[in-house]
C-alpha cells in the first residue's frame, strides 16, 4: 500500500501516511522549512533540495514519509535489515520489508516501527 502523495518538486516526490506517523519529529526537526505542522499544506517539497529531503525522510522511524525521484525510484532498503529496541519499547525496523495484517493485506516499505 502507498501512502498518499502529500507534495513533489521537480526531482523529488514525497508521500505521507498519517496512519502510520508516531510523532518522532524527526522530519520538523531535520527541515522546518518544508515539514512544518502550522502551514498547509504542512509539506512543501520545494523548499529544499531534492538530496536534503531524502536524507530527512530516510530518518522517519516509522515509514510515514516516502519518497521517490523524479525517475519514480524509491528509497533503497538498508542492507542488512536491523532492528533497534527504543526506550519505550517499540522496535524499529529498516530493511526490505513486507508486512501481511490478519486480514491477508501485504505492505510493503523499508521503514517501520513495530
Ligand atoms: S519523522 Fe515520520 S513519524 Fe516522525 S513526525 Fe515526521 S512523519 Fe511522523
């Protein structure tokens, strides 16, 4: 499942699955000119390099935000996958991911927290 398209820029577009957002700040943090939660639309793509939003988006802990090029090529998976025990005690995990919910749906993304 693909998040929804929130904001693109010539070589760069973004997605935003607010389902998935667990509020980490990482993407405010990184870039408060383009991520910024009083504007609307809160993310405007074109306010910073294409290389600057990937590396912010590659921090979203939980695979709210993604992204592909302007060639429609997405985020390359880490390699190897890991998996990283947060003091709250989700688990976050990047790799090559599939996820199947009890209903048979299958996901799949390079970010997640669980
Ligand atoms: S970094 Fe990701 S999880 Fe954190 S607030 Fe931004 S979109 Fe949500």
């Amino acid at each position: 499942m693909k998040a929804g398209k929130a904001n693109t820029s010539p070589e760069i577009t973004v997605f935003f699955d607010s389902s998935r957002c667990i509020h980490a700040a990482e993407c405010v943090r990184g870039l408060p000119e383009v991520f910024d939660v009083t504007a609307r639309p809160w993310i405007r793509a074109d306010h910073a390099s294409a290389q600057e939003l990937m590396e912010v988006i590659s921090r979203c802990p939980s695979g709210a935000l993604q992204f592909e090029n302007a060639n429609g090529v997405p985020e390359i998976p880490a390699t190897p996958t890991t998996f990283r025990l947060l003091q709250d005690g989700q688990l976050e995990v990047r790799g090559d991911l599939s996820f199947t919910n009890a209903g048979g749906e299958t996901m799949f993304g390079t970010r997640a927290i669980l």
